[in-house]
C-alpha cells in the first residue's frame, strides 16, 4: 500500500462537480505530478487531501489511516505538509521566524506563555539550517515582504519543508520563477528526493517530466491519464492536448 | 552576518524588564513625586494606569492576535461588578474579590469566545458588538443585582492585606501604589507572554491564519485562549476601576465605551507596539484634563486628533516614534562616517 491514498473522492461545490470520481495513490520516497488544464481540479484536489475541503464521498488514506475530515492542523500535525498557488507567508515576520512557526519542535511549545521564544536557541538553529536548506542561508533576519520574489517562492518551500513532512505537496512551486531559479528548485526537488514523498501540481511541463516518476493527468474533475513521463509522451490524450507540446 | 548575536529585537523579547518596560515603570512610580506640582492629581494616575491596564488585555486580542473586538467593555464590567458583588456577598477579602472579577469576566470571555471563535474579520467584530450588548443590556435592566442605571454603590477599597502586614488603601495616594503593583504586574507577565511561543503563535495567526492552520497549529483553540485570557486580564482591570470609582456603572460596557477603548489603543499604536495601548490611554486622559479645562468640547479636538492619526499616520503615535527614531539613527550614522 501507498504511503498517500485518495479513494474516490467526490467535490461538489452547490451545483457545479469539482472532483468526480477520483482515487490516486502517492508512494514514499518519489515524486508524483498531477498535470491538466486550468480549471481542471487539481487545487481543489490538493485541498480535500490537505484538509482545508472535507471530500462529500471518498476516502482519503495517510498510511492506512483515514484522514477525510480531519481538520487542517490535524492532517499537519501527521506529516503533511504543503505550499500554496498564491504566495503565502508570514509577511510581517522575519525568514527565521517563518521557518521556526513550521518546526514540530515550536508547534509543541505553541502553548508556553512563561518563555521568551527568542531565547529557545534549539528553535534558533533549526529554523537557520531549514533556511540553508533552500539556500537562504543568511536571510534570516529579513523581514518576508522584504525579500525578492524568487527568495520568497524558496521560503515558502522551507516553511513547507521545516514541518519535517512525510509527504509534501506543491502547488505550482515554478509559477513566477525565472529560468535559473527554477533550475535551483528542480535541484532542491531532486536533492530531497527519496527522504520523503513528494506531490507536485506545475504547469512547467519539461520541469514536471523531467523530476516525475509517475504523472496524473486531471481532466474534468477525473483522472483520465496516469502513467510514467515516458509513458505518458506516448498518450495520444496528452499530444493532443496543449500540454503535450512543450514535453 | 556574525553568527549568533541576537538582533536587537530579540534581545529585548527575551529580557523580562526591556528598556521602554523599565522607562514605565520608573515614570509611573515617579508621578506620585510630581503630579500635584503640575496641577494635576494622584486619581488621573490612577485612573490611566488602571485603563492601560484594561488597554493592554484588550490589545492582547485587537494587536496580537488580530481580532477585532469591539464589544470588550462588557468583560471590563463584568470584573467591576464581579468585584463589587463578591465584596457584598461573600467576603471582604481583596485577593478573594480580585479572584471572583477575573473567573467572572475569563468566563463571560470563553462563552463568547466558544462562539466566534471560528470566525474573523468583520464577522467577528460584528459578534463582538452583538455579545457586548448582551452584557450591557443585562447590566441595566437586572436591577436587583446590578443597580441598574443607579450602579453598584459602596464598593470599597478592601485593604491590602499581605499576612504579615495590612495596607489601608482607601486614599488615593495609597491606593495609587496598589493600582501600580497591578499594573506592573500586569504589563511584566503580558510582555513575556506575547514574546513568548504562544504569543509568536498569536501574531502568525494576525498574519495568515490559513498558513498558520497548514503548518498545524490549532487556530481556533488558540483565538479562544487569547480572547478569554484578554477578557479575564480586562476584568482585572475592571476590579480595579470598581474599586477606584467605588462604585459600578453599566456605561463602561456600553458600545460607546468599548469603541473608546479601540481609539486609545490605535491612537498609541497598539497595531504595531505593544506599549501603544499605554500611550493612547495616557494621552487621552492628560488631553481630557488638560484640554478640558480649557474647553467643555474637549472630546471634538481629540476626535479630530484621532482622524489626524488614522489619515496621516495609521500607526499611530508609537508607529510615528519609530519612524521618527529610525530617520535618527540614520541621520547619526551618516554624520558619523
């Protein structure tokens, strides 16, 4: 069994069919890719398996265990982690204390009134290596806004990462990012790969062909493709498609 | 980058009594030494510390967390007449009475809190004002228990009684020293929680819940807490204040109360300080007395002072200060090169 299972999980926001029918499976230690055109599902798919939408039917499995409902923080707190489309961020903090909020070790002090946060130097440390993890070394005392788009794009994936997931979803982590630093992120992708699963939605096709080991293709709230990136070039559907072109 | 040394202001989150904490302190326990000489008195010292006291615990909500609660006066009240209630009907015994205001108000502040807990914004501040009036309503038509409109009388200042000692503080020079214990009390442990990792969890809540929910921190358990410790710290004050005016009225939970309070502290600069409360407070009662002796429309000049703010300068009077030290500090290291 898969480390992430979606089995039949249906949306439906009033009338309008979001999610129909779909079950994927995520195994630990690879990188999976969901792919389709706008509109398509896919955010709303990473939604229901993260928590923020509860599945009308349909089970949702984290390693044999059913998570369908579970409140957003509870799904964090068994080692799903994630980032977000639109940039999301603590803007009024500093780098090191958006990586910091993400720690499992802050996340168990969350309710020590008596302690200066600032003086927990275990806290400290960890928050700057999972900044030098996404090579903000250095950073960490400017303040989010400050920082430049890119690094900001690279912050949100630390913050994602420093909650020590078992998987980890991404939700178009090139969007906005120019050539040389999306080059650094499939090299950040590939330097974690095997520690953990790995989630990816993008757009960027060459990026996800080149990194996937097995892709989705949702189309219409289905999956109506799935295979390896290879596998997939072949699929009539996919050359089709516009997506097929820049594979 | 030179490795460890803390920033500044890290420095001063983790000290217990920070510089600007100390400068209060000194300053409040010096006012005793001067104020007549000003021709002011001992009660307008009393009377700001004890709402820089309730400012602080409101701003534990409004400037920490986020939540804009504009119905907060209903908890101030509660504590008052908690205090008061408990003084008549149980025992005459300050840190009995002080322990009933506080349970009284963190209670009233957790049932509200149970319910709007889960929301944010303009929803929440609606509720806020819905539950204020709850409060106030009852307070003025519950006769029996509350006095209504005539108050709560002959509350007295109980005596402070250490075991080994007993103050009498029902003077005001006395008394003013028992408010400022409170107050320290008050500002040091409100310090260290927002400084704390609770209150680090609180000012990411401000930022982004959402975020704050995906990297697993329990957002609605954690609003509840601040709103409820706020409301307990604000019938604290409430205690105080029932004490102070010996008395308890149901005006200070009305709207219009509860809406002072939110000017004082965005007038300080609560959104971005946390000693902003302490200033708005200062500054409204030193400009009632002092423009108020001048003019029976005092409050017009001050309304006019808050619109000033908000249009030209939305953080307020500690968010001026800091810009106006930092072009400082720039201006010196330039001479100095």
């Amino acid at each position: 069994m898969a480390l992430f299972e979606a089995h039949r999980l249906h949306k439906r926001f009033g009338r309008r069919v979001v999610l129909e029918d779909i079950s994927l499976a995520f195994a630990d230690g690879r990188i999976s890719g969901i792919m389709g055109p706008n509109g398509a599902g896919k955010t709303t798919c990473f939604n229901v398996l993260t928590g923020r939408y509860a599945p009308d039917r349909g089970r949702v499995v984290l390693d044999g265990r059913d998570i369908a409902g579970k409140k957003p923080h509870e799904i964090a707190r068994l080692g799903v982690s994630r980032s977000f489309q639109m940039m999301n961020l603590f803007d009024e903090y500093t780098a090191r204390e958006n990586v910091a909020m993400a720690l499992p070790a802050m996340r168990g002090r969350g309710f020590q009134m008596a302690r200066a946060a600032a003086g927990i130097g275990e806290i400290r440390d960890a928050a700057d290596a999972a900044l030098e993890r996404v090579g903000l070394a250095g950073r960490g005392d400017a303040i989010a806004k400050a920082l430049s788009y890119g690094e900001r794009r690279a912050l949100e994936i630390g913050v994602a990462l420093a909650a020590a997931p078992r998987i980890l979803f991404l939700d178009e982590p090139t969007s906005g990012l120019g050539t040389e630093a999306t080059a650094r992120l499939a090299e950040l992708i590939r330097r974690l790969k095997g520690s953990l699963a790995m989630v990816l939605i993008e757009h960027d096709m060459r990026f996800l062909f080149e990194l996937a080991d097995e892709v989705s293709v949702i189309h219409w709230g289905q999956v109506i493709a799935r295979g390896t990136p290879d596998e997939l070039r072949r699929n009539p559907w996919v050359q089709r498609s516009n997506l097929g072109k820049l594979a | 980058m030179t490795g460890r040394t803390a920033p500044p202001a890290d420095r001063d989150q983790a000290r217990l009594f920070p510089p600007a904490m100390l400068a209060a302190l000194v300053f409040f326990a010096s006012v005793p030494l001067w104020i007549r000489g000003v021709g002011l008195y001992e009660y307008i010292g009393v009377e700001i510390m004890i709402w820089a006291t309730y400012a602080l615990a409101y701003n534990l909500t409004l400037g920490q967390t986020g939540l804009p609660s504009f119905g907060h006066g209903a908890y101030f009240g509660v504590g008052a007449y908690a205090f008061g209630l408990a003084q008549h009907g149980i025992a005459e015994n300050l840190w009995l009475c002080l322990l009933v205001a506080v349970a009284a108000a963190a209670l009233a502040g957790a049932a509200v809190a149970a319910f709007i807990s889960h929301r944010r914004g303009i929803y929440f501040a609606f509720m806020t004002i819905a539950f204020g009036q709850v409060f106030w309503f009852v307070a003025v038509k519950w006769h029996s228990v509350t006095g209504g409109e005539d108050g709560l009388l002959k509350i007295r200042r109980l005596p402070v009684d250490l075991g080994v000692a007993a103050f009498d503080v029902s003077g005001n020079e006395a008394f003013y020293w028992l408010v400022f214990a409170a107050f320290a009390l008050v500002a040091t442990g409100l310090w260290r929680l927002v400084n704390s990792p609770f209150g680090r969890v609180l000012r990411a809540i401000k930022q982004n819940e959402a975020r704050a929910s995906f990297v697993g921190y329990d957002v609605w358990l954690y609003k509840f807490t601040a709103f409820t410790l706020s409301a307990g710290l604000s019938g604290f004050a409430g205690a105080l204040f029932a004490q102070a005016q010996q008395s308890a009225f149901p005006d200070v939970m009305s709207l219009h109360w509860s809406g002072i309070v939110v000017m004082m502290v965005l007038v300080g600069g609560g959104l971005v300080s946390f000693w902003g409360p302490v200033v708005g407070v200062a500054v409204y009662f030193v400009s009632r007395d002092v423009i108020g002796a001048a003019t029976t429309t005092w409050m017009l000049w001050f309304g006019l002072m808050f619109m000033a703010l908000v249009l030209f300068q939305p953080e307020g009077i500690a968010g001026a200060w800091r810009h106006w030290l930092a072009r400082a500090r720039a201006r010196l290291a330039a001479a100095g090169r």
